[in-house]
C-alpha cells in the first residue's frame, strides 16, 4: 500500500518578534515496519518555505511546498505474520520542529537537522528492537501495538531530552536562531490508514510553549493511501496472428475463459497477475496453437520449485511465469509447455545480486527469456528463468520513463528491439528496467496508458497489421 504524507501549511499564531518572523521547518518522517526503520527528512532549513516565509506576519498561512512537506512511501505488513496482527506493526509518523531564523549559518541549521534525525534514529531503533522480537513467529497478538507504542514513546524521549535549542547555537552565536518547539503526531498504523480509504486522516500540530512568551506555530496536515490508477505498457510486432484478449479478470473468470478456448485451440501468449484492492486480477491474450501447456496458480516459492522438478522429469520446460506480491506473501502463476531445453531459475534476488548472476551466466551464454521485478519487504526484487543462449543483448536498470523512451529510440537506430520490460512502482516513482536484443521486423510501444486509452491503441494497431508481443499491468 502506498501512503502519501504531507505537511500541507503552516500558520504564525503567535510571533516570535517584534518585527516580522521568518520561520523554516525541520520536519522528519518515520515508517517502521516491524524492526526496520526507515527515516526521510528533506534537506532544508534556512529558505525552506520558501519566499512567503521571509517575513511572515501574526496570522500568515504559509503553504508547505511538497519538497519540504510531502513523503509518498510503500507501507507493507510485516511477513511471516497473520495479518491481524502484521497489519498493526507497519506504521507512519511524522515529527516536525519549528525554528525562527535570526543570525545561524544555514550550514549550521543543516548540521542541527542531521543531528536530530541521527538522535531518533538511534531512540526509535532502540525502541523497536526492543519491543519487536526477531523471529517473526514469537509475535503474538499480544504484540500488535507493539511498534505504535514504541516509536510513539521513543519520540517523546528524543525531543524531551534533546536540548533541540543547542543544536543552532554552535560556537556561541550572538543572535542564534529560536526554537520555536517540537510536535509530533500520532503513529498511523497500516490498518488505520488502510481502513481510512482515500479519505484519510487529517493531524494538526502547535509548536510553541502557549505559557512562555516565544512564538507559536500550527502545522496542519494529512496522511492517507496514496491515489493510484490501473496503467498499461505495451510492445507490438508486424503480424496477422490471430489474438483474443479479455481483462480485470478473476481467478474464476479465467479459468473459465481458458476452459472455453482451450478445445478450438487457442493458447496462452501472455498472462499478467497483479492485485487491485487485495484482490487478484489477470489480463490473458490467446493466440490460435495446439501445444499442451500445464498451468498452476497461486503458488509458494517452494511450491514453484518443487512443481518444476516434477514436470522437468516428464518433459516440460516453464514457458510464462508472473510474480505476485500479496500482503506478505509473494506467489507465482506458471506455464509449462513440452520441450528439452535446459531451463535455470533464480528467485527473490536483490539488484545487486541479480546483476552478479546476470553477468555470470551471460558470460556463460545463458539467456533471460523470464524477468520479474517487484517490491517485496521495502526492496526491488528480481526472479528470473534462463536457457542457453548466445545472442547479444543491452539491460539497462532504473529507467524514469523520459528514459526509457530516450533508449527505445537510441536503440531503434541500430535496430535493437525491447524484448523485456518491466515496470517497477517504489517511493522514487515508476521505474523500468528494459532488455533490448536485434531483432528483424518493425515495433511501436506505447506506456503508462490507462486502460481505455490503451484499448483504444489495441484496437487501433490491431486494424494497422500490428499483435502484442508483451504487455504489463501495474498500479502507479
């Protein structure tokens, strides 16, 4: 699930001095998702709101600008965990420090801001360390409030004991800048935020001591699932095959389809799994053949494995596989048709490693024809399925998709055509990582579509001589 947090605007309730106020922000988000952290806090301090800040007067609003004020982040329950409780030891919280700017070097006010994050960084950890056990099947029910709890609390230590003042007063500074005060808000549980839909939850902060005679600040701001939207990628050949294709389908709508299309002899070309609310939906386009193809749904890694080990002594070598992240669990969908190729699969592999073996094996004359990409505990994730091979190739990872249109087109010249791509959704955004190979005839693609417009552009191509060769679903 995808949170989208945001500082939206801040309000002088009270100033600081007599003459008008320059306010800027330290603000610090904190996800926890069982015992891992993970921290953001946008580099800004003196300047950071921007113009409108310069001279804020009693009663001002300022708006937040999204640089400083906004975190969209990928928040997932915890493996290994029923999901009653895993649900509740993923959560989100944001701090934010209110300062008012007099005679402190910018470079100084950034060292403070470091020092702050490194400061709850240590406590929240510790605290998370504590409250968590490590081995995920020691955590009981008992636990389920147990990361609330303790970043809650290990908030709450950091800013009362941490001398906040002190870290914009260094070297004795004649007129250093003013601590305003801290706020912090509430520790949005994964439940909370998932059962509040798209709506939200609103939080409100005051910084400032209303009994002393310093300013007052008001943060206000939300936290609530990120909007997402269904989108398409596709990559199309010159042919005259025939094809049938059907979308958003359930696991009982395409069996249903297959049963129906399998005897007039039309075969899966491409199968795309993916999820939408929690629940799992697959795109199939058919093509007319009469080769015998197993298939299996829903399966565990080890499931996978031990299917393929059956099948490979009978003669059947995987042909389609999709990866599937749901929850906690990732869970594959597999094709296997006759052959005696040798086949190797490698699955759950970081980018690092996944290149390692890439290089390896393409020096060995291995081929990718099956490359996944996905997130799975806060990290990309790679499987994929190799036969021997020895054609040239290019992989490029971590395309924005300026990118990636720019390489189609670098690529187009020589005559290199995109075999594999492979969308990838994290909190820097969509990213693709895309294969390219020689390959004869024409190609024309078309990404990020929503699905009228790339039915449309189906339809339209279809009329112009052109068939899919591969497709991706996704949610971004």
């Amino acid at each position: 699930m995808y949170v989208d947090v945001r500082c939206k605007l801040l309000r002088v309730e009270r100033k600081n001095e007599s003459s008008p106020d320059e306010p800027y922000l330290w603000i610090v988000f904190l996800k926890a998702e069982g015992r891992t952290l993970t921290i953001h806090s946008p580099p800004f301090s003196h300047g950071g709101l921007g113009p409108a800040a310069d001279d804020a007067t009693l009663g001002q609003t300022i708006a937040i600008p999204e640089r400083l004020g906004r975190w969209t982040t990928d928040l997932n329950p915890i493996p290994g965990v029923p999901l009653s409780v895993a649900q509740d030891l993923s959560a989100v919280a944001v701090v934010v420090i209110g300062l008012e700017e007099d005679a402190t070097r910018g470079s100084v006010a950034e060292k403070g801001r470091k020092k702050l994050v490194e400061v709850l960084r240590t406590e929240v950890q510790r605290a998370l360390d504590a409250a968590v056990p490590p081995d995920a099947r020691q955590i009981t029910a008992a636990a389920k409030d147990a990361v609330v709890k303790a970043v809650r609390s290990a908030t709450v230590r950091a800013l009362s004991f941490t001398a906040i003042g002190s870290l914009v007063d260094i070297g004795g500074i004649a007129d250093p800048d003013d601590l305003v005060g801290p706020g912090w808000t509430s520790v949005f549980s994964y439940k909370t935020i998932r059962d509040a839909t798209y709506v939200g939850k609103t939080f409100d902060l005051t910084l400032g001591d209303p009994a002393s005679a310093n300013g007052i600040y008001h943060v206000h701001g939300s936290i609530q699932r990120a909007p997402t939207q269904l989108l398409y990628d596709g990559i199309w050949m010159k042919s005259r095959a025939g094809e049938i294709q059907h979308y958003s389908m359930s696991f009982q709508q395409l069996r249903a389809k297959y049963d129906e299309v399998w005897p007039k002899h039309w075969r899966l070309h491409l199968l795309n799994t993916y999820t939408v609310g929690g629940e799992i939906r697959y795109d199939a386009v058919w093509r007319p053949g009469k080769v015998g193809e197993m298939q299996h749904y829903g399966l565990s890694r080890d499931e996978l494995q031990a299917k393929d080990q059956e099948l490979s002594k009978g003669g059947w070598r995987l042909r389609l596989l999709n990866t599937t992240v749901l929850g906690n669990r990732v869970l594959y969908d597999a094709i296997w048709r006759p052959g005696d190729t040798q086949v190797r699969q490698h699955h759950g592999l970081t980018l690092g490693q996944f290149r390692a073996l890439y290089d390896r094996l393409h020096a060995d004359k291995w081929r990718m024809y099956v490359m996944n990409a996905y997130v799975f505990e806060g990290l990309v994730r790679y499987d994929s399925v190799w036969s021997p091979g020895d054609a040239a190739e290019t992989l490029i990872h971590d395309m924005k998709p300026e990118g990636l249109a720019a390489q189609c087109a670098e690529q187009a010249k020589r005559k290199w055509r995109l075999i594999m791509l492979n969308p990838v959704v994290t909190s820097r955004g969509l990213r693709y990582d895309g294969l390219w190979r020689p390959t004869p005839g024409s190609e024309t693609r078309r990404f990020a579509l929503m699905y009228p417009e790339f039915q449309a552009t189906y339809d339209d191509l279809w009329r112009k001589g052109w068939r899919i060769r591969a497709m991706n679903t996704y949610l971004a």
